[in-house]
C-alpha cells in the first residue's frame, strides 16, 4: 500500500515471542498503511546460528547475524528493534543510540533505575542529532485503549476519581514450570510486576493523562523453587525428566498496590501470574464524576461506557463496538463490525514508531516516559520490602 521509495532499515535483536511479534507487524505495516517511509525487514539478531537463521527465514528478515555489535555497526541500519530480555536492553539500546541509531525498545524500558536513567540522558542526548527512541507498551495502540484516552481528553468522564487495573495471567501455576529467564531477577528486573504490571501502569497514565505520585504495596512469590529448564522460548519451556536440579525464583509471582495519582485519583494496580483461568486478562476500569469506561483485553475491539449525563431512564453502560473507520487506526483495516486482534497493537505501534521517524517528530512513550513507569516499578517493590509502607515515586529529574 506503501507510495513511498524511502526506507528504514530495520535490524531487530531477539526472536522469541516479542520478536515474533514485532516482525509480524513491520512485515505488515507498510502493506496496510500509507507511510512517508518503508520498513525494511534487514537484520535480525540472535546467539545461536540455527535458531536465529530459522527465524530469519521464518519471520521474513533478509539477513541474520548472531552478534548484535555487527547489527549496530553496520551503516546500511538506520533502526535497532530490541526485543531481547531486560538484562541487555540497556547495553544494546545504549550501543545504538551511540551508533546514530533510532531506537525501538520493549517494555519495561530497563531492569533498574539506573540503566533506565542512562539510557534517558542518551535519548536526550541523541535526540539532538534527530534520533529518535521510543519504548515498546503496545496496548496504548488498541483502538479502543486510544479512544478511552480521548474520551478522558475530551471531558467526557468528568474529573477521574477511580482507576482500577488488573492483568492476570496463570501460566506458572504448575510448580514443576521451569525457572525460564522471567523468573530470574537478574534476567527480569522483576516478575509478574515489571512483566505485566508495567503495561497497567503506563495504560493507566496514558488514558488519565495522570501520572501515580506514590503507592503502598505487597508482592508475594509464591513458589519459590522450581526445576532448571531444558528448553524455553518464549513463555513455553520443558525440563528433563523428574529428576532435573531446581534453582531459585527470585522474583515476585504476583505485585498488588495502591496508588494516588496527581490529578486526584485513587487506584489499585493488581498483577499476577497465578489467577487460574485467567491467561492474559487486562482489564482497566476508570471512574469519573460524569462517567465510567471500561477495556478488558480479552474483548479488545470493545468499551463499555456509561455516560451519567443522559437521562435518568436511559442511564446504564453501554458497549462501543470500535471497528468504524473514524476510530483511531480502525480506517485502515476492514469494514465496520470486522474485529482486529493482538497483534494489530503491535502493528500500529510500528505504524506511529514509522511516522515519527520519517517525520522528524518524537514518538511516544518517550524513553522519559518509561522511566517513569520504571520509577513507580521501583517504588512498588520498595514498599513491599518495607512492609506496605507509603512511598512515594522518585521524580523523573533526580
Ligand atoms: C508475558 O507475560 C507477556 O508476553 C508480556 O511480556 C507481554 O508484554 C504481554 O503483552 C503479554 O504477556
């Protein structure tokens, strides 16, 4: 669909889950889209030779490396997409920026504050010279996650008093799943909280246009022992046999706080990968002195809003169905009532990143920006570890 002859030249590091995702959407963005640049599928990045040159042929990139040094060096690379675990985010996103290189990195941004206020000033500092970074918190580009937003901007749910977060998943239930790199702090940053927390946090922020000023927390590991995988990829993984050594988990299965908002708003934020039954349930719920709207991610091309402005007799919450034309990014896609899915979060997300890039403008979330959800991460466990007490969220500027 694409009209232009400019192109981006994308090299990607990671082929897991994240990078599936992230290649199945530049392999559709520019084909569904009118950009002012292509996307080029270049180089895709990964340690073991096998798995990264079966990637590569499978995901659709032109070349592979197994060294992301070269992918950053190379001069015929104008886009690094980081979709490794959190321990190398920082190295790799550093690196690029370094390299003149635009930055699009996963969620959370970092696993540490410090490297999250490192790789910050290096936006900033890049930023000069027209590079631009972006992190990865796909939700905000479900249609109907963008048009809440613009609902609370526009007034139409007066001033928010509640917000009400909840992603649950339950995929290590079973205390015989192995310890994949998720489990592991100094893989991770942190369990349940940074993995899915972080989307609930920066939805949450995004829709009220608030940002949470301080918490009170508990985070609990459920289970804190488990049996050294075999294999893994992506959020599958096997051990070998009964028998197979344990290690440690060391982070938290499940994070529940409360939070104050600084427009006013009290929320609760609940993250746990041990709700049974529940295998990616996003729900956000925001209640205001003129109205309510709700997403649930498991009915993600809907809202239920309730206006309390219309007539006593008429009141009740009602379901928008957002597949028209006028709702954001929905022109592009099928006629009204023709559902989208997941991945298409993705695919916007690579839309906007594109469009900034190509236009010279700043995409958001901004590093900043998630170094602000990385900052409330932080805030969040240290009040678990003090006992629940309230602490408040360091400012972005230290
Ligand atoms: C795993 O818990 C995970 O894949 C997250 O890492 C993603 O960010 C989320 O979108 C779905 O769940």
């Amino acid at each position: 669909m694409s009209t232009t002859d400019r192109e981006l030249r994308i090299g990607m590091v990671g082929y897991a889950f994240m990078g599936a995702a992230h290649s199945q959407a530049w392999r559709t963005v520019n084909r569904v889209f009118d950009l002012p640049a292509r996307a080029r599928m270049a180089l895709i990045c990964g340690r073991d030779t096998g798995k990264v040159a079966d990637a590569a042929d499978r995901l659709g990139w032109d070349a592979y490396t197994t060294d992301w040094r070269d992918l950053i060096n190379r001069d015929d690379i104008d886009v690094v997409d980081v979709c490794t675990p959190g321990d190398s985010h920082a190295e790799i996103a550093l690196a690029a920026l370094a390299a003149g290189k635009h930055v699009l990195c996963e969620k959370p941004l970092a696993n540490t504050v410090a490297e999250a206020r490192a790789m910050t000033a290096a936006a900033e500092t890049a930023r000069a010279a027209g590079v631009r970074s972006m992190c990865g918190f796909n939700y905000r580009r479900v249609p109907a996650v963008t048009m809440m937003r613009q609902l609370v901007a526009d007034g139409r749910l007066g001033v928010i008093r509640h917000v009400r977060a909840t992603y649950l998943q339950d995929w290590i239930v079973d205390p015989q799943f192995p310890l994949v790199w998720r489990l592991q702090k100094d893989r991770a940053g942190s369990g349940a909280l940074g993995d899915i927390g972080a989307h609930i946090i920066d939805l949450t922020q995004f829709v009220t246009g608030q940002r949470i000023t301080g918490v009170s927390a508990v985070t609990e590991t459920f289970v804190k022992e488990r049996p050294l995988p075999a294999e893994s990829s992506g959020l599958a993984a096997t051990v070998d046999g009964s028998a197979s050594p344990t290690g440690p988990v060391t982070v938290d299965d499940a994070a529940v706080f409360v939070a104050r908002l600084d427009g006013g708003a009290l929320a609760t934020y609940e993250a746990s990968r041990f709700a049974t039954g529940r295998k990616n349930a996003l729900r956000v719920e925001i209640n205001g002195s003129l109205g309510s709207v709700v997403f649930d991610l498991e009915r993600l091309n809907e809202l239920e809003f309730y206006d309390a402005t219309r007539p006593g007799a008429e009141q009740g919450f009602s379901k928008i169905l957002v597949t028209e034309g006028d709702h954001p990014y929905m022109s592009a896609w099928w006629p009204p009532g023709h559902i989208i899915g997941y991945e298409h979060s993705f695919t916007h997300e690579m839309r906007d990143f594109i469009e900034a890039v190509a236009t010279g403008v700043d995409p958001a979330p901004s590093f900043a920006d998630a170094l602000q959800v990385q900052l409330v991460l932080d805030a969040v466990t240290r009040s678990a570890e003090i006992g629940s007490s309230w602490t408040e969220v360091e400012p972005t500027l230290a």
